[in-house]
C-alpha cells in the first residue's frame, strides 16, 4: 500500500512538473542578438552576439537554441539546410540557465556577398521538463541587421582614372565661374551670354556690361546608377556585370569623395537601404560614404522607375555646377540620346561594364567602358 502511495505520488509531482514547465519555461525568457561590426566588406569578419536572459525564479535544464542565418554569412559549426527554395545555415546553442541568469555567446561570421541581411526569422527556442519526458517548442523574435558593402577595386590598376576621369572632374572644380559670386562687371563680348549682361550698369555707362563672376571650389557630382538594361530575361552573365557596375561606381563615388568633391546618388533600382535613395544630394565627409555604401550594399538589380523616366527628373533636379557621373552595366544610342536630349547643358561622363563600340557620341559626353580582364577603366573613342 506504502508503494502505491509511493508511486502515486510520484506520479502526481512528475504531472505537476510537466504542467509547471510547460507554463512557464518560456515566460519571462528574452533573445536578443545582433551584429558587433553593423557594416562590413565582403570577406571581413564580424561577431553575431546572443544574448539570452532567464528573468525569472525557474531555472531551465535544458535549453536548446535554434537560429537560421543567410548563406551568404558563413558561420562554423552550421550545416545548411533548405526550404522553400531558399538555403540557409542552421546553428544550435545548447546551455542550461540558472533563475535570472544572463548568458552571452559569440559567434564568428564572415561576409561573403554584397547585400543588407535583415535576420528577421524568429529563433527556435527547444526545453524539457526536469525529467526530459516532455518537449518543448516556441519561437522568439530576436531580430538583427548586417549591411555587407560591395568591394572596393584597387584604383591603381586603372590606367587611365588619374588623368582622364579624374583629371577632367579636379581641373573643371578649380576654374568654373560661380553665377552666385560676381566680382563685378566687364565690356561685353561676343561670346557672352544675354543672362550675363549687367543691365543697370549699362543703362548708366551707355555701353553693354556683363557681370564679372568669381571662381568657385564648389564644383559637385551626381552618380547615377542605371539598372535599366534588360526588360525581360537576367542571364548569369548579366548579373556579373550589374555586381561589377555597383563595385565601379561605389569605388568612384569613395574615392571622388576623398578627394573632396561632393557626391550625390540617385538610381532607378529598387533598393533595400533605409530612407530615400532615389536622389540624394551631394555632400562630403566619412557621413557620405558610409550613406552611399549602405546604398550600394541594398541595391537590386529590379527596376523601380525607367531610365527615361529619372532622367527627365534629373534634369530638373540637378543645381548648377552639378555634372552627371552614369554607372551603367549596359549602353546604348537611346540611352545616349537622353542624356543629349535631357542634359546638354551639363557635362556628362558614362562608365560601362562593356568593350561594345558605340557611335554619335554626344557632345556633352565623355564615354569610358571597365574591362574585367584587365581591371582598368578605358576612354572611349
């Protein structure tokens, strides 16, 4: 009889347990993880901080944690799995906690691809009973963000960047004349322009003056990023040379920028980068960089808006003493004929991720194609 009350009562605290366990081994239980490094390059390496809190009386025996990670983020110890046509890592953490224990666990993750990853799956949180008779499951929320910036080339294998891209931008920066700043007036010459003419000081003179302008080191860049070059299928080849237009145009952005001339950025993609990056406006400074990477890092190869249609906004967008910088992986004469039809008043420079002959060049434009083989930056014509 002593037995049966013995195993009766056994029983009954081993159900009490469960239904204990089962109420509260997830209450009060906080997942949070996020990246040590918010932004890196591709093959750099990072930390994905976990930190789990047990903020509660019960303590948990068992606790297995369960968390996917993009393929693009190697990460050891992980085995990949897939679902839904997507692969991904699958990594475990198994600990035990102790009530109102704060555990923190490490893990290295090294870059791979240029891309914004949003970990906005849950993690799977696993736990037993005292006893491991019964499982189980929930899923937490413990959202992360990593931006992955698209590699940088090494500029010094572009033969022809220093004195013909680049060139062109410093020498124009020193010697434009600023239409804000007038110095003072001056006769008027034949190549003159009517806007220019002082009529004030002409009426007391009797003779035609034209305001006299000063110089200005205000000289600034607008990169336009084109994404407007197939409308139906994305070949592997294609896609290649939309990776290697992103790499050209963030490394002449950067660069630009350390030279100190302020960059601008506007692109008809769609883009995963936070707030606006249809058009943003020319700055200088680390800031800018780091905004436009973050750009660059979220672009897709989807377009948002036409090619046609953001020049035509450009156009009326852009404030005097701003040039034009195209990044395109393609080009063609309707291309070329917009940016002659929409910014004949503007200097324009093109770069291409191909060695294709192009003809009527427009007057305003200078034309340079990237070669992959050589890792240089040709002029064109």
């Amino acid at each position: 009889m002593n037995a049966l009350w013995f195993i009766l009562v056994i029983v009954a605290l081993v159900a009490l347990q469960s239904n204990l366990y089962k109420k509260n081994i997830f209450k009060n239980l906080i997942i949070e993880r996020e990246f040590e490094r918010k932004a890196v390059f591709p093959g750099e390496k990072t930390a994905l901080k976990l930190t789990i809190h047990n903020k509660k009386f019960f303590p948990i025996t068992y606790l297995k944690l369960q968390q996917k990670i993009p393929v693009e983020l190697s990460m050891k110890k992980s085995k990949l799995v897939e679902k839904q046509d997507k692969v991904k890592y699958l990594h475990n953490t198994v600990l035990s906690m102790l009530p109102f224990q704060k555990v923190t666990r490490k893990f290295e993750v090294v870059a791979t691809k240029r891309g914004i990853y949003n970990l906005f799956d849950g993690i799977k949180a696993f736990s037993t009973d005292l006893f491991g008779a019964e499982e189980y499951e929930v899923e937490l929320p413990a959202p992360a963000r990593l931006i992955v910036y698209p590699r940088l080339i090494d500029l010094k294998s572009f033969r022809l960047i220093a004195n013909s891209l680049y060139g062109d931008l410093f020498v124009r920066r020193w010697i434009i004349e600023d239409p804000v700043i007038i110095s003072g007036v001056r006769d008027y010459t034949t190549s003159d322009s009517f806007k220019s003419i002082n009529w004030k000081v002409t009426a007391k003179t009797q003779k035609l003056k034209v305001n006299k302008y000063d110089y200005t080191a205000d000289k600034k860049i607008v990169l336009f990023f084109n994404v407007d070059f197939h409308r139906y299928v994305f070949r592997v080849e294609e896609i290649e040379k939309f990776e290697r237009a992103i790499e050209v145009a963030a490394t002449l952005s950067v660069n630009l920028i350390k030279e100190g001339i302020p960059v601008g950025f506007s692109t008809n993609a769609i883009c995963l980068a936070e707030g606006d990056y249809t058009f943003v406006e020319p700055s200088a400074g680390e800031g800018q960089i780091a905004r436009l990477l973050e750009i660059f890092a979220g672009l897709s190869f989807l377009k948002k808006y036409s090619v046609e249609d953001m020049a035509s906004y450009l156009s009326k967008t852009l404030s005097w003493g701003t040039d034009l910088l195209v990044v395109t992986p393609f080009v063609d004469e309707g291309m070329l004929s917009l940016l002659e039809r929409f910014f004949g008043d503007k200097d324009v420079m093109l770069v291409y991720m191909s060695s294709k002959g192009i003809e009527n060049v427009p007057h305003n434009a200078k034309l340079f194609y990237y070669s992959e083989e050589g890792k240089e930056i040709e002029v064109v014509g």
